[in-house]
C-alpha cells in the first residue's frame, strides 16, 4: 500500500492554542496580533494571506457540500 505524505493541517483562528495543547500537532495557523503588538510585520502579514488563500479554498467545498 501507498503510504500518504503527512501535510501539516490547515486551521483558522479557532485554533490559537492547539500548540498547548497537542505539541506535537502540525497545525497551520494564522499569525495573530496581540494587544501589545498592534500591527503585523510585513512577512506575517504576507504568510496570513498566502494561509488565508488555502483556507478559503476548504471552507467554499464546504460550504457547496452543504447545500
């Protein structure tokens, strides 16, 4: 049997402490800005786009399973 390439899941921001919680988990998340941070670099802001590109491509096949 053909073994599958192990990809890192994609989350949205939902997921903010799945790295406390599972360690091992590899998850993509989103950059978030934090209140003392009020702005994002312009590589965070960049990488934030290119996940949001990704995620919205799953959450459109969900949203047409689901009509």
């Amino acid at each position: 049997m053909h073994k599958q390439e192990e990809r890192p899941k994609i989350g949205d921001r939902g997921y903010q402490d799945v790295h406390t919680d599972y360690p091992d988990a590899d998850m993509r998340i989103p950059i978030k800005r934090s209140r003392k941070k009020r702005t994002l670099t312009r590589s965070e802001k960049i990488r934030n786009t290119r996940h949001t590109k990704k995620r919205i491509v799953i959450e459109h096949t969900i949203a047409h399973l689901k009509k």
